[in-house]
C-alpha cells in the first residue's frame, strides 16, 4: 500500500476546468489518473499540465494521466464551445 496524501481544488471556467493537485506521495504509485467530469459530458478537446500541453489524457473517459508528477500540479482541461 502506498502512503500518499493527495489534494486538489477544481473550478469550471467557461470551456474549461482547471484543477490544483498537491501531491504529497511517500512513494510514487504505478499510475495516477486525475477525472474531470464535464456536467453536460463533453470530451476533453486540449489538457494542460502547468501550462503546457499534455498528451496523456483520455478524452472521453476525462482521465488526465499525472503519473511520475509531485508537488503542486495545475491542470486545465479545455472543451469544445
């Protein structure tokens, strides 16, 4: 088992979602997915990793890949209008 803690705070801004992580991880686990839900279900279109772009996402799942990532991540996921 992984001794972790993990934060965040998210925000819905016009066509996107931004979130803050703290990761406070003991020991980095195999993988760590972040979830943006859209509230009318849009796919992701553009994802943001402390301002720039970040392939390691699912666009329609909403998954935002931040495996390997620690400390304070800002992550923005942007939508189509």
């Amino acid at each position: 088992m992984y001794k972790r803690q993990l934060r965040y705070r998210s925000y819905e801004e016009h066509d996107a979602l931004h979130a803050t992580a703290w990761l406070d991880l003991a020991e980095a686990p195999p993988r760590l997915l972040l979830r943006f839900r859209h509230p009318e279900k849009k796919p992701i279109a553009q994802v943001l990793v402390d301002g720039a772009p970040h392939p390691a996402a699912d666009a329609e799942r909403g998954d935002v890949d931040l495996t390997g990532k620690s400390g304070t991540v800002q992550v923005t996921a942007r939508y189509e209008a």
